[in-house]
C-alpha cells in the first residue's frame, strides 16, 4: 500500500510530502518531472525517511502505471501542473495539455488499477471575479483566463470518474494564495522564476531583483490594488493530510483552503519592508490580463467538516519565514 504524489518536488507538494514523512508511517512513491520542482529538496526529504521518487512526466503513462502496480498504490495527491495566470493567457495549450489532458490520463490509471482516494490541487481561480467575497464553494464558477478553465475541466473529468466509479472517490481543494515555507527552514519555494507576490517581494528586499512590480492600482478595492487570502503553505499542507483521513469515512467532495480574509498588493509590499528592514523600490505596472480584483476564501466548510484549523494564520510570520528562506538560497 502506498500513496502518490504527482510534483512532489515542488512548492507545495513538497511541503505536504514532508508533513507526510514525519507524520505518517505510509509507503510514499513521488514523480515529478523537475522542471519546476527542485532535486535538492527531494534530497532534503529523504534524509527524515525513504521514499521512492522517479524522474518522469505525467504523459509517461507506462512508467506510471507500473508504479502504482508495483506500489499498490492506494491514494493519489495530484499536484503536477502549470500555474502562472498571465502564462496561461499567452500559451493556453500549455495550461489544457499538462492541466487537464495529463491529469485525465492519470485519473483513467487510478480507476483502472483501483486506486481508493485521489485529492486533487485545485485553484480559487475557478471562481473568475466573484460577486462578493469571501467565496464559499456553491458560488457560480467562472473562471476568467485559461489556467483557471484548465483546473476547472480537471475538477470536472474528476466528479464525473467518481460518479462512474463509486469506489474511487475524491477531495478537491481549491487553493488560495500560497506563501510561506516550512518553520524549520528544510524546504521552500525554490523555482527562481516564481511569480508568488510574497516570494517577489522577499528577493527585491534581500537585492535579488531591483524592485518589485504592482500591477493595477485602479481596482476596485480599499488601496486601488489586488486583495487576496494569503494561506501559509504548512496549513495547506496540513488540510491535505486531512482530506485522506476524510475520504476514509466520507464521500467525495470539494472544499476551499484559506484563512477568510485578505491583504492588498500594498499592504503585502509595507509588511514585508517591516519585517526586512528594507524600503525596496516598487514601481507601478499595468495590469495583467486575468486578474481578478479581489479573491478571499470563505473556510467554514472545511474547519466544519475536516476539523482543519490554521496555525500560522499571521501575514507578518508568513513573510518572515519567506524571507528567511531566499536569505538561505542567497547565501548558497
């Protein structure tokens, strides 16, 4: 028996990895292709217990199949994708081929050799520009650009594979911003060309880059920037591990993973010139196309249902440990 992480070498699947490692006593088979995601941090992991990771791509459906035959693979963590909003407006056929085509072949693997539970990486992009906000999970979805139509299909290729399948079922959950890194320094957001406002913000102050970029400041929103729910990635990590104990006892479902209320641009931007001691230069941009204004998560349904309750729910610590970090890959 074992569990499978799809881009466990990457930001988040790397996180939720680690907690698995030292919380769990499960077999634990991880495939990433590295291109996002680090062979240092795999490294890293492998020093809290083994585990077996391989080198290969989603569309590698024979190396897959084999790895959940020889692991009696159980249960799937699907984080394998491409992220960048902006990306996906220009390069839409790169969102619909690794988001949505990669992960249909790997659901149609999972039913067809039994696998029991799959939770799946999704994105608050799903819900566009929201009416109101915070956004629980019965709102209209209707995402504004292509990355969140490609996570959306995806959700929707998953629901409809459970309804067929009974005895695979499935949690989705819709992420919000992600930040932060691990509390023991171990492990973090490692991808040099990552778009993450916090992780930006955190290498502007340390000299990494000459200064931060602020795109839009004509929302309609409290300082004329983005709002959005910052969610410290060991939470997220954390509402994971959660979710495979839910889907021992309940039956599939979808949930939102965020703290309920959110910073701007320019409140994110002070916090992190506070914590560094640095007044960095920002400089104001255009907007980028799919933006949505404001995106906040409304959590009631997961603390209700899962019990999951956040612990570093605290944008000053979330910028602090983010920093730390680039400071740790600066020296090195």
């Amino acid at each position: 028996m074992a569990i499978l992480l799809t881009g466990g070498a990457g930001y988040i699947g790397s996180h939720v990895l680690k907690q698995l490692l030292e919380k769990t006593e499960e077999n634990i088979v991880v495939v990433d292709n590295l291109s996002t995601g680090n062979q240092a941090c795999i490294d890293a992991l492998l020093e809290i217990r083994d585990f077996h990771f391989a080198k290969i791509d989603l569309d590698n459906l024979e190396m897959l199949e084999m790895l959940i035959e020889r692991f009696e693979v159980t249960d799937v963590l699907h984080f394998a994708a491409s992220i960048v909003v902006s990306e996906s407006m220009q390069n839409p056929l790169k969102y619909y081929k690794n988001n949505t085509a990669k992960t249909t072949g790997l659901i149609e693997l999972c039913v067809n050799f039994g696998v029991k539970r799959f939770v799946f990486s999704s994105t608050a992009a799903v819900y566009g520009e929201p009416a109101t906000n915070p956004v629980d999970e019965t709102v209209l979805l209707a995402p504004i650009n292509p990355y969140g139509r490609s996570k959306l299909m995806s959700e929707t290729v998953l629901r409809d594979a459970s309804n067929a399948h009974p005895a695979f079922k499935h949690v989705i959950l819709r992420y919000f911003n992600v930040a932060g890194v691990a509390g023991d320094g171990s492990i973090g957001q490692s991808f040099p060309d990552a778009t993450h406002l916090i992780k930006v913000a955190a290498q502007t102050a340390l000299g990494a880059r000459d200064a931060l970029a602020v795109f839009g400041t004509d929302y309609p929103t409290k300082d004329g920037t983005c709002e959005r729910d910052y969610i410290h990635v060991e939470d997220l990590a954390d509402a994971h591990l959660k979710a495979l104990e839910y889907l021992k006892t309940h039956p599939s479902d979808t949930f939102n993973v965020g703290y309920g209320h959110g910073f701007s641009v320019r409140e994110v931007i002070k916090t992190m010139q506070r914590v560094s001691g640095v007044d960095f230069k920002v400089e104001m941009a255009p907007r980028r196309e799919g933006d949505p204004a404001i995106l906040v998560a409304s959590s009631t349904k997961i603390k209700t249902r899962m019990g999951w309750e956040p612990q570093c729910d605290d944008l000053e610590h979330i910028c602090k440990t983010a920093l730390a970090w680039e400071k740790k890959l600066h020296e090195n």
